[in-house]
C-alpha cells in the first residue's frame, strides 16, 4: 500500500483535497484509494457463477500436498474446516476454547435467513439482497451481499441434510419467522438455540474430518502473532493455553474466523473471551481493518442492573413477532407496575413512530427508539445511576391472542431464559429490555475473494467486514458464517491456492523467529510488569469510555476526548498493569492482558473511524447529522465509502502513529441510494 498523499491541518482543513472540513483532522493521513479487483463485472446474478468458474482449480492430488491453518471453529471456522477436509486439504484448525463447540456462535438464538419464499410471501433472492443492501444503509457491497442471498438458500439443503433439527411446521414443512427490517418470514430457526444446532451440523461435519485425518485440531491455543514469510501468510504463532508453551504452526495459507470484537465495550452480549487479538495482530503486520466504527446495539437485552455486572444477556430479535414494546405515556407512572397501567396511557412508540415496520424496525432504528424514550425520563424499571434504561416488551396481547401453549413452544427456552435471570415472569409481567453492544459489521478488509490485503491471509465470518454495511440485519450473521465457510471460501481459495507448491518455509526462517520472539516479548513484559491494578478494572473502565462516547450516539467533541481518554489509560496500563502467575501454565489474567491491550488500540481506532465519518448511518449514529424528526442522516456524496485503516507502526516512544486511511468507493449499479424509510 502506498503512503499518504494528503494531509490534514489541525484545523480541520484538508490539503489536496475538495473536502473543506474533516473532523478527524490531524488524527490520521489519507492514502491511496484501495478497490475490489476481484469481483467480476457484469449482470449482478452472474457474477458468482462466473468467479466460480474463473478462479483455478487445484486437482484431488494435489490438494494432500496443500496445507491452510483455520483460526477459529465457530460457524465460520468450523465450517470452512469441515468443508476443505472433505475437498482433500491438510487443515490445521485451532480455537481456545476446550472443544470446538463452545464457539461463541453457540449462543446464537434466533435464526439463520434464506431466500427460500416457503412462506409464499413474495420473498426472493433479489429481495434478499435488496433488504440487506437497505438494512445495511447503502454502505455494503452490492456483488456481496448478491452472492449472499444467492448462497443463502444452499445453507438450508446443506444443514437439513446434517440433520440439523429446524422448527417445522404441522405439516412437516420447515417454518419460518420474520426478524427486523423485513415485511417477509425468511427466518429458519430451532426455537430459540438456532446457533447451537448450527454449530452441532458443523461440529459433526469437522469430526469426520478430524477422524478422516485432513483436519488436526487444536484447542486451548491461542494465535498471537501471525507469520509473514515475503509478503505471505505462511503461519502463526500460538500459545497453549495450559501449557504455556509458544508453538510455531507453518502451513500455505491462513484464514481467519476468529469472531467479533463487541467485547471492547466491556459489557456486550458476546461470549465473554471474544476479543480481536488475532485480527488486530494481521492488522500490525499490513492487513487493513474496516469500518471499525460500525458496531451493532441490539435492541432486546436485558437492561443493566448495577456497576457489578461484566457480561449482558440477549433476549432474541424473534421476540418482537409477537411482543410488543411500549412505555408510559407520563413519567409519573413509570414506577408502577405495568399491569395496573391503563392502555390508553401506554406509548407503543415503534408502531406509532413506523407504522409499516412496527416493532420490526431494524436494530438500530429500534435501539435509538428506546435510548430516546428513556432519555426523556420515560424508561422503566430500577434506576441505575439515577436512569431508568428499560422498556416493556410485552406478551399479553399474543398470549391472548395465541394461547400461552403457542407462546411457550416458539420461545419457551427463552422465557425461561429470562425468568432465571431477573426472577420474573414474562408470562405474567412485560418483560424489561435495553439496548447493549452485539455484534460488529467492522472487521478486517477483504475482496470478494475474502482475501485481505496481505496476500495468502483470507478471513470469514464476523471477523471481516464484508457484507453487512452500516447495520446487520438480524438473522444475518449465521447466513453469513455459514456461507463464508461452506460455500464462498472453498471456491475462492483454490484460485490461490492454485500457485502451489509455495517455497517450504522453515521453523528458522527469520520471520518466523522474529515473530516467536515478539511473542515472547509481550508475554514476558506482561508478567514483569508488577503493577498494582488488575486487567479486568482496564477493561471496565475502557468499556465504559467506549460505551460513553462512541457507543449508540457519537459527537466529534466525545470522540475527541474519547481517544484523549484511552490513550491516557492506555499508558497507564502500560505502567502498572498486574498479571499474577507465570507464563507455563494456565493463566487467565496473562490471556486477558493481551486481549485488552490489543482492544486499547482497537479502541482508539474505532474513535478515529467515527470521527471521520461525519454522517449518521446504520449502527453510527452521529449527533451532528441527524433530520429534523430525528433520524439518521447520510450524506452519500461525502461517504460512501468503506474506510479501510492501515497500521501506521509505533513511534519510538512506543505511541502509535496517526492510521492511513483508504477508501474504497462504494457503487451502486442495481439499487438506488435512498435515505431509508421504515414509515
Ligand atoms: C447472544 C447472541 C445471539 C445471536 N443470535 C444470532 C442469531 O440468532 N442469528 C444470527 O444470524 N446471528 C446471531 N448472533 C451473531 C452470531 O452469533 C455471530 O456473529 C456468529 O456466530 C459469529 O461466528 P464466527 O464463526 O464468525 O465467530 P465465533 O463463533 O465468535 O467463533 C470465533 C472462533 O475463533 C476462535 N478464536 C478467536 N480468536 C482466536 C485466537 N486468537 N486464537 C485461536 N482461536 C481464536 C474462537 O476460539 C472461536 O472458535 C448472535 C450473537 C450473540 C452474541
């Protein structure tokens, strides 16, 4: 990647540039445009088809001698895993967890989309797509996002056939839901534990590989640095988590299905281990991170409850098919109990606010919603630093209407689920959700072939930034995961792959010993350090910083202070973070420091992407740029782009330098840019 051409004064005005005012002023340098080459041109429905065909084959024979390292068994890894075992190649699969199972793609409740029109509901492939390119506020790619809905309808056949137990109908037929965003029921679930049965098709498919012998896998290992090796993937370094041991693992090829980073925030609904370590380590050595800023707040989770807590809980998007949300109309009656609440004094503000969409309104538009009622002093439930941040989602209506019986077979678990954790009964009282951080669109830049900028190093699943814009659609990262991993990566890959035999590298290279060597560094600086405060007490304090000033609404004066804020802490963790314990053996506190270091830069970079992008779209949300009635603003003549950050390296002070920023334009042929209306 070249270096940057423009610059920016501190002032806010930019040299070289047309643009009169940039926010980010100072805090980064532009450089060169960056594009997708690899998309083919041509009609839309052709254009996987023909990349298909394109990309080169490499022969069953050949295929032994190939080796890929797969970093993660999620939906993703595990998938992609199974699926390049089966085609012949030598796959090394870690994750550090104690089984692939317990990805954090377990968790995942609601469902898993596809274009299959079971419901007759005029639902399509082109509707899909069409969908995901709003829901995403016009900030994806149409060539991806076609490709995802074409390959949606495959994940359904392929996770039937492993016998993967979707909800079905009287009839036999599979069933179907609808999530937000939509006006179609295109949803396959397994009542509310869709992830779980998921990741169990993949599991078994990857266990026959791992008993066929294609695929090793390595639990409890950690990837802490990755090996470059003239300009290639060509490895990783890894800890064992309960050895303590520093291995070395060599192979032709890397992917990355290492998950999200939602966990920067602290407190999200994320499985508490998901961090960025192996994204961000590809990112220091020349991978390009995108959209960074765009993070997803699910709108129904259970609120807050005190400063105790360090994980929060999902209630599934599939609630709101039949709950629905509401607060008083007058603050004075936010204290009682919602029963004794007159309907007329209730305020159902999404159906009233979008009538069409109702309490279906995509995520971000519904967790504004909430965040405003509450802002005007209309929240519900225990205050928590003098707030009420909850809203009723209530059942009664439909338990009237369908008959608890039907309520209890479509979310029972999750009801369950709910009463465990807040000693209620959402069957007799309006369950209390909140807004929290659930998923990330940013990740690490790829091109259609979901190859990043280093070649040789692919990346799948949450990890990357590929196909959900601004804003995911619920039911949309399961499609997603799955299409990476079974689909699209073992059909790109082989075009690279193709060039094989690459030169053998040594366990002596250079590199690799340079790299192994970082890792002992960091691991060893942790344990030196001696300090008097622990890493969990950084990362609740950068969580909140995170939450405060670039969390559901972002300002250029709070993301200014902001990224003054983290660095700050960020030196002092430096200095007098505590990691008890040695390196040889299991050490959470060792982990943890290192994740949380990496989410301190992470940090900073995601307040310099919002700072930059002075419009509001999708999950960002920027106070600045807003319509008179309060909703989103874009402003497609300035952004529409994806900003893909370049790792500057560290000043001999060890402070990283300002990122370079390329963009790439993004180009509608088949859609019209509107600004999105669910009215
Ligand atoms: C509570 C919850 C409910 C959800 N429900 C839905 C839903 O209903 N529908 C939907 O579409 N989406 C849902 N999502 C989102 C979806 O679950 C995730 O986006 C998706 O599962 C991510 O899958 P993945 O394979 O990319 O990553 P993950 O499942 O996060 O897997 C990451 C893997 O990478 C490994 N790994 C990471 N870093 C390293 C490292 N440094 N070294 C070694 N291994 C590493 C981990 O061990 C793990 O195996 C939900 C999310 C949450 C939090």
């Amino acid at each position: 990647m070249s270096d940057a051409h423009r610059t920016t004064t501190p002032d806010g005005t930019v040299q070289g540039s047309d643009e009169q005012h940039d926010d980010a002023a100072g805090y980064y340098v532009d450089g060169e445009p960056i594009a997708d080459t690899k998309a083919p041109g041509g009609p839309l429905a052709e254009r996987w088809s023909t990349r298909q065909f394109d990309a080169k084959i490499v022969n069953p024979a050949n295929r032994r001698k190939v080796s890929a390292i797969i970093v993660g068994t999620g939906l993703a890894g595990a998938s992609a895993a199974a699926t390049m075992g089966e085609a012949g190649y030598v796959v090394k699969n870690f994750c550090y967890q104690d089984s692939p199972r317990r990805a954090h793609s377990i968790a995942a409740q609601g469902g898993i989309n596809a274009a299959k029109n079971y419901k007759g509901d005029g639902d399509s492939v082109h509707r899909l797509f069409y969908d995901t390119i709003k829901g995403g506020d016009y900030r994806s790619r149409e060539s991806n996002v076609y490709r995802l809905a074409e390959v949606s309808v495959n994940i359904i056949d392929q996770c039937v056939a492993q016998g993967v137990p979707f909800a079905r109908e009287y009839g036999g037929l599979l069933d179907n839901r609808s999530f937000g965003g939509v006006q179609v029921s295109r949803t396959f679930y397994a009542r509310g534990q869709t992830g779980q049965q998921l990741l169990l098709g993949a599991y078994q498919a990857l266990e026959r590989q791992i008993a066929a012998g294609t695929v090793h896998c390595y639990t409890r290992h950690e990837m802490l640095e990755l090996v470059i090796v003239d300009g290639r993937a060509r490895g990783i370094i890894a800890r064992d988590l309960v050895t303590g041991e520093i291995e070395t693992h060599l192979a032709d090829v890397v992917v990355l299905a290492s998950g999200g980073y939602g966990n920067v925030f602290y407190l999200s609904t994320n499985a508490m281990n998901s961090n960025v370590t192996a994204s961000w380590r590809a990112h220091r050595k020349g991978a390009l991170m995108a959209n960074p800023c765009y993070t997803q707040i699910h709108p129904t989770c259970i609120p807050v409850t005190g400063t105790h807590q360090s994980k929060l809980t999902l209630m599934s998007e599939s609630l709101r098919n039949d709950g629905r949300i509401w607060v008083p109309k007058k603050k004075a009656d936010c204290d009682k109990d919602p029963r004794d609440i007159a309907e007329d004094d209730r305020d159902y503000y999404l159906e009233r606010i979008y009538p069409a969409f109702g309490n279906l309104v995509p995520r971000d538009i519904a967790s504004r919603q909430a965040k405003n009622v509450c802002d005007e002093g209309r929240g519900v439930g225990p205050e928590v630093e003098g707030v009420r941040r909850g809203v009723y989602l209530d059942f009664s209506d439909a338990i009237e209407r369908l008959g608890r019986p039907a309520i209890e077979a479509k979310y029972g678990n999750l009801f369950d689920m709910y009463a465990r954790i807040t000693g209620e009964d959402p069957y007799e009282v309006p369950m209390r959700i909140y807004p929290a951080v659930h998923y990330v669109m940013g990740g690490l830049w790829v091109d259609y072939d979901l190859q990043s900028t280093i070649p040789g190093l692919f990346v799948t699943g949450e990890a990357n930034f590929s196909d959900h814009g601004a804003n995911r659609l619920g039911a949309s990262a399961l499609m997603q995961g799955l299409a990476d991993g079974y689909f699209v990566l073992p059909n790109t890959i082989r075009d690279y792959l193709s060039a094989s035999p690459f030169e053998k590298v040594s366990e002596d290279h250079p590199a690799v010993v340079e790299a192994q060597q970082a890792v002992r560094e960091r691991v060893d600086k942790f344990l030196s350090t001696n300090g008097t405060r622990s890493v969990d007490s950084y990362h609740r304090e950068l969580g909140n910083i995170m939450w405060e000033y670039c969390g559901m609404e972002r300002t250029a004066d709070g993301l200014r202070k902001a990224i003054d804020l983290i660095r700050t802490l960020r030196q002092d963790f430096h200095r007098n973070v505590r990691v008890l314990g040695s390196g040889e053996n299991i050490n959470q506190s060792l982990e943890k420091a290192g994740r949380v270091a990496d989410f301190f830069e992470l940090g900073e970079l995601m307040c310099i992407d919002a700072l930059n992008r002075r419009e509001s779209c999708g999950g960002h949300f920027r106070g600045e740029s807003q319509t008179e009635d309060g909703e989103a603003l874009r402003h497609d003549d300035q952004y529409a782009y994806v900003a893909a950050w370049a790792w500057p390296g560290q000043g001999e002070d060890g402070e990283s330098l300002p990122p370079v920023l390329h963009k790439e334009h993004l180009n509608y042929e088949f859609t019209e840019m509107k600004q999105r209306s669910y009215k």
